[in-house]
C-alpha cells in the first residue's frame, strides 16, 4: 500500500499531465474585454524561442442540453489545427479533429462524465445555452443557444473536467458568444513547461504589460500544486 504523501504526489502527476495537456505552458489575458488583436499577440508569443506553439482561446460557462436533461459545463473554444497532440491521448472515442473543421452544426468533444449526464453519444446533437449576463437582463436579453454534434468522448481521470469539459472551434464559440472575431486568451506551449514562468515574463515585457497579464501554468493552479517541486 503507498503511503499517503506518496498517493498525493501521483495524485499532482496526475493533474499535472491533464492541466498541461486542456491548458496552455503560458496563458495571456487582458483586463479589457475586447480582445480583437490576439494575433499580434499570438505573433509575439512565437517570437520567443522557447515557445512551439501559441493560439487563441475562449472559455464560458454554459448549460448542455439533450432531450430535457441539462448539465453545467465549461467550454473551450480553441484552434484544435494548432493544438491537438497533448489531448489527444485522453480521447477514448471518435476525435478531436472534428472540431478543427468549421462544419454546420459544429462538432464538440465532451468529457465522458459530462456526455453520460445527458445521455449523449457520438453524433447526437446538443445544444448549448449562454446564460443572460447582467448587463444584459434589463434590456431584456434573452439566453444565446446553438446546435453542436458530439464528435468525440473525453476520459482524463481529472473528475472536474470529465463532469464539466467540453472543446469546441474557436469560430463556433465566437458565433455563440455573438462578439465577433474576439478571443478572451492566447495560450502557447513551451520546449520545456519547467521554463515557463521565465517565457512568461518574457512575453508579458513583450506586451508592455497592462492591460495584458501573462501567468504559466503553475501561476494559474498556484492553490493545487503549492510548490514548483
């Protein structure tokens, strides 16, 4: 039997495999809401030597529907073409190919524990619904829906994102979200993710800083990992 504080550092493994396999080394964002230029910014993440790729991302918190049963979920919009080869492994049917091609209805990929929630599978169609945001209730906004085809299952072991992930195109979540050709990130992936913080800062110099703050990964999950170690 392992010990316990041995338990935890597999458990950290773990997580980390799958947090830098659904997430990026590096992680722009800008206080603004408006984020029309992501690819300069993309551009100046692949200025620095030590990153392989960079892409725009969007994430939102949406509810999956199916045939009267509805699950939370948090979707990322992002240019699977790009960024494909850490996820792949976790995909234990169909593929995440599916969503770099901008199809009608678009293709999703859905965490396993997520897809049972709604009793879907491989080609079913789903709908997804953006709640109202406030600035929007007083004038009488009414939720944002669209049709999407299940085109892939997701199994990470990571109970959070198979309950609650779902990955789509990044132009089927700006069609959703109704905000044009906008991002709300830029995520680039690194030689080496032990570097990260330092490409990190180097991006955001790059930037010039505010209104863009760039984190790596470990930044994001601080709370989780406690230690680089």
């Amino acid at each position: 039997m392992k010990a316990k504080s041995e338990d935890g550092d597999d458990r950290k493994r773990e997580a980390k495999e799958v947090i830098l396999a659904v997430n990026g080394h590096v992680i722009a964002l800008k206080s603004q809401s408006s984020f029309g230029e992501y690819r300069e910014v993309v551009q100046t993440f692949t200025q620095q030597p030590e990153v392989v790729a960079a892409a725009p991302f969007i994430f939102a918190e949406v509810v999956a529907g199916k045939e009267g049963k509805t699950a939370p979920a948090l979707v990322k919009g992002f240019d699977a073409a790009r960024n494909t080869r850490m996820l792949d492994r976790y995909v234990v049917r169909g593929t995440l190919h599916t969503i770099a091609a901008d199809a009608a209805p678009p293709a999703i990929v859905l965490g396993d524990a997520l897809a049972d929630a709604l009793g879907a599978r491989m080609g079913d169609r789903i709908q997804l619904t953006l709640p109202i945001e406030p600035s929007d209730a007083g004038d009488g906004g009414v939720p944002r829906s669209a049709t999407f085809l299940v085109g892939g299952i997701l199994h990470t072991g990571f109970e959070e994102y198979d309950q609650r992930l779902a990955l789509t195109g990044l132009a089927a979540m700006q069609r959703l979200e109704g905000r044009g050709d906008r991002a709300m990130g830029v995520e680039g992936f690194v030689r080496d993710p032990a570097t990260s913080d330092k490409v990190a800062k180097a991006i955001e110099t790059a930037l010039g800083g505010a209104p863009y703050a760039v984190q790596d990964w470990f930044e994001l999950n601080r709370a989780f990992f406690g230690t680089r170690d």
